[in-house]
C-alpha cells in the first residue's frame, strides 16, 4: 500500500462483518466501500480522501477483518496490519459486546507503534452498549467505547470531535519548511528546471510546496529555469537572500551562483521537515566508501512514468557509480512496500524527497536502517554530495541545528 499524500492517514479496523465499510460510507457521506452481509467483502486495504472538521484534507483507509481465517484470510491480515506503518489514527470497530484475542493483538500493535485510537461499538441499534463491557474496557485500556450506529448516525458529529482529537496535530499542523532562514521581505530565486519528468503545464510538487512556504513567510518567491537564471540574477536587485535549485543541476547552478550566496536544492529542504536529517547528515559521506558489488536500495515516493531521465532509476545510479569507480547493484521500491532483499544487505539506502509523504512514513522506511547503522540518506543530499556542494547546500540548515 501506498503513501500518496502527506495528509492524516486513519485507518479503520475490526472483525469481519462489524461494519467498518458501512462508517466509511457514513463519514464520507458517499457509497465509497462496498456494503454487504456476506463477511469478508473487503479484502485488500482501500483508501479514499475526505474532508475533517478542523484538520483538513485526510484518509481514510478500510481494512480486512482482522479475524479473517485461512491461508487467504492471513495475507489479508498481514496487509491491514502492514498499513499500521503509515497510519497517524485509528478506529477499532466492535459489536455485539464481543471483544477477544484480535481484539486484544491489535491494540497492543497500537500501543507499539503509539498509534492513538477510538473504539466505536457498531450496530447498536440492534444491540445496545453494554455500561458492564465499556467501564471494563475503559479500565483496561483507558479509552470510551463510543456507541454508534451506521444505519442512524445520530452521534455522528461526536464521533467527528473525538476523532479530530485523537489526530495528531502534528500531522497536519505542519512546521514551515524555511522558517528562520527566511524572513519577511527577502527574495528567494528558485532555478527549476523542466525536463521530461516534469508533469504537463505544471510544476512538480515540491516546487509548488516551497513556493507556498515562501508566500506563507510574507517574502517573495521568483522562479526562472536554468538558461535563464545566470543572465537574471546578475541584473537582480536585491539579490535573493536565498537560492534554491532541483539538485539535478547542482553542477550547473554552483558555477554561477556565488559562494557567499546561500544555495540549496528542493529535495533537502524537504528533508529538513520530514525526513531524518541528522541520519542523512551522518549516512551521506558513506557514499564515497561504497566497494565493488556493494548493493544500494533507493526508495521512492510515488508512482511515475518512467523515461530514460529518470532521477531514482537511471541518473542517480549512474552518477552514484561514475562518482566511486565501483560496480554497484540497485534495487528500487516505490511506494511502501517492502524491499526486495533483507535490509542488512544493503550497504546505503537513499531515499527520495518524500513529497507526496507524511514524517511517519518516511520514518517507517528509513527507521529500521538507522538503527541497524546502515547509512542513509536522500537524492538532493546524496546529489550534492557527488557534485562537491554538500556542505554548502546543507548550510542553511545547519545553522539551525537541525536534528531528527
């Protein structure tokens, strides 16, 4: 399954048959999942976007029944469980009084991965809450059990408030990405270059993020490509107190931006929000330490068309080899999924900018090789590393003292 959007992602989960599509559908206020009596109608998690009150633009994820059986039924487990990974929230759905063993499994993945949740008692219509199951369970667990129904939501806008709650603010509250390396006024050249992969009559979205983080900072954003940034900025008055570029044309951005003007690329300062910067500081430097046969495993973000140009596939690992002299083997995942190989067999692991990401989701990826101390790191950053700006194009961040 697949982060797309850096948005608040709630997953919804219980037994077969509780319901868990039927509340999608309520909350969603459309026939979004598939509704029927017959247990086990969804099979392989299903995402779709909504609207919260108070925090934004979210999604929404529907499960299998975590009690599904068979040899089928545990690979439909295994992949509801496998979304714990990039889920900010929960809602555990029950009926009928029952809570047992799955039950009791998942909470305890919850509790593991500090995923906050709700606990909502479906179908009450039919049978009532129990005031003896939920004062046992709220002792045990420390949450509410909400009673609920999908056929005539009348707490429908509780279930709203408490879920907005539970949301980490976190999440959607986010941090500006130039915060304390800009300030109002100042003027920031971007230089972005449109090739193949560039979308259509538009600008790729991190372009489009740090230009709104610009506005947002009351200064002032001008962007130009490549062939024409070298002629402007030498008639530019003021001179940007910032230039920003796509790490792909470091080689050609450093010649004529000059050194006491602060530059950096897209994709890092994506990676001082959300990524793990102070393991990409650490694990970058590695790359010039890479041997012959040495396997590197670079993780994409989303799905894309992919051209002869392409960054993760094509030029990084043919700048990566050019760069050491050695003969490298890749491997390349898009989405979350996992790796094709255990992870000890890898000797780096690069990360893209993570745009269409949320922090957990990067985290979840690039968490388990850190703590293994396998060095990691991302395109920008390993970019500027193999074209000699490392230093410089981490600057600004570091005055900052950034860190995980």
């Amino acid at each position: 399954m697949k982060g797309k959007e850096s948005k608040p992602h709630i997953g919804i989960f219980g037994r077969r048959n509780n319901g868990k599509s039927s509340i999608i559908n309520v909350l969603t206020g459309q026939e979004t999942a598939i509704v029927s009596e017959q247990a086990g109608t969804t099979t392989d998690p299903v995402k779709k976007s909504l609207e919260i009150p108070g925090v934004g633009a979210s999604v929404l994820i529907d499960t299998a029944g975590i009690d599904d059986t068979g040899a089928l039924g545990k690979k439909r487990v295994e992949k509801s469980l496998k979304s714990l990974e990039v889920i900010d929230a929960a809602l555990l759905v029950i009926t009928e009084n029952t809570f047992g063993k799955p039950e009791e499994d998942l909470l305890l993945s919850f509790e593991k991965q500090q995923i906050p949740f709700l606990i909502i008692h479906n179908k009450s219509d039919l049978t009532p809450l129990s005031d003896h199951f939920s004062e046992t369970i709220k002792n045990k667990y420390g949450v509410n059990v909400i009673p609920f129904s999908a056929v005539a939501p009348e707490n429908l806008d509780f279930l709203w408030t408490q879920l907005k709650n539970i949301i980490p603010a976190t999440v959607y509250q986010r941090k500006s990405l130039l915060a304390g390396i800009i300030k109002s006024g100042d003027v920031i050249l971007l230089i972005a270059p449109q090739d193949s992969e560039a979308p259509e009559g538009r600008l790729i979205l991190p372009q489009v993020q740090v230009i709104r983080d610009i506005l947002d900072n009351e200064a002032i954003a001008i962007v130009t490509k490549v062939d024409e940034a070298e002629t402007f900025l030498k008639k530019m008055t003021p001179k940007p107190a910032l230039v920003i570029t796509d790490s792909q044309v470091f080689h050609r951005v450093k010649q004529f931006v000059p050194a006491e003007m602060p530059l950096t690329g897209f994709s890092i300062v994506l990676a001082s929000q959300h990524g793990t910067f102070y393991d990409y500081l650490q694990g970058t430097p590695k790359i010039a330490e890479l041997q012959d046969n040495d396997r590197v495993l670079i993780l994409e973000s989303c799905t894309h068309h992919v051209t002869c140009d392409d960054i993760g596939r094509h030029k990084i690992p043919a700048w990566m080899q050019q760069f050491t002299g050695k003969k490298l083997n890749f491997d390349v995942v898009a989405g979350v999924e996992p790796p094709p190989r255990p992870i000890t067999d890898y000797a780096l692991i690069l990360q893209c900018g993570g745009c269409v990401l949320t922090k957990k989701q990067i985290l979840a990826r690039v968490s388990p090789a850190a703590g293994l101390h396998i060095p990691v790191s991302n395109y920008g950053m390993a970019i500027a590393f193999m074209q000699g700006i490392f230093d410089r194009a981490v600057k600004p961040f570091n005055q900052l003292k950034i860190t995980n």
